[in-house]
C-alpha cells in the first residue's frame, strides 16, 4: 500500500470518526424535544395552543380600549417570539385603563408559552417591525405609520 493511499484511508477514517462524534453529540443535546413521540409533541403543541387561545382572550380584555389623554399614556409590548432582533406581533394599550403589571405578567406568560410551541412545532417564524412609537390620538392609543 503506497503512502498516498495509507494517507487518504486515514484521512477517512478521521473524518468519518469527527462526523459520528458529532452526530453523537447533537442526538445528545437535543434536549427533552427528541425524545417525544410526534403523537405526544402533537398533543402538547394542542394543548399549548389552547392555551395561548385563552391567554390572548385575557390579554386583549386586559389591555382595555386602548383610551389616552396624553402620549405617555400610550405603551407598546411585543407578542409571541422575538425572531430577527423583533416581534411579529405588537400590543398597543394604555396605562389609563389597564394595570401593567399585571398585562405584562400575562403578556410574559404568553410568550413563554408562544416560544415553547415555537420550537415544538418546527415552524420557522417569520421577522416583524417594531413600532417606533404608540401615540395619543383623537383620544386612542395607536401607532403612527
């Protein structure tokens, strides 16, 4: 056997060993996600679903009309899973009629909740615009585009 083919036998051998290493590796860290049948992944992104629905019943009912009398009364909070550096979805409401603590309890709930479906559902998000700023007009809270 001729040292270029003892070369290129051990070569293979290296990268064969590198890329099952490897292989290793990733089934090792995937984390509790690989380890789920698709009948129970499906039943948990159910019920998780169910979860944000209710969740977002409470939120809007929480975020109130959305009333201002000043621009400082005016607030944004992003919804669901930040991807690109921004939300897709963006909640405007009014510390006049909400308590905020308490909607963005729930708004972090919320999306917690939105990003665990996330990564359970393979789905690959797409990017959302932040809004620059809520502003108090003709007595409403909205974003001026």
């Amino acid at each position: 056997m001729s040292k270029k083919q003892t070369f290129w036998i051990l070569g293979s051998l290296i990268v064969f060993l590198a890329i099952s290493i490897g292989i290793y590796n990733y089934r090792a860290n995937r984390g509790d996600y690989a380890q789920v049948s698709w009948e129970s992944r499906d039943q948990t992104v159910a019920e998780i679903d169910t979860s944000l629905k209710g969740l977002g019943i409470q939120i809007r009912k929480m975020a109130g009309s959305g009333m201002c009398e000043f621009d400082n009364h005016c607030k944004i909070v992003g919804l669901g899973s930040p991807t690109c550096g921004e939300y897709k979805n963006y909640l405007i409401y009014s510390t006049m009629d909400t308590d905020p603590t308490e909607l963005l309890k729930l708004v972090g709930e919320f999306n917690q909740k939105r990003q665990h479906l996330d990564k359970l559902s393979l789905s690959v998000p797409s990017c959302g615009v932040a809004p620059e700023k809520a502003l108090c007009i003709k007595k409403r809270c909205q974003i001026n585009r």
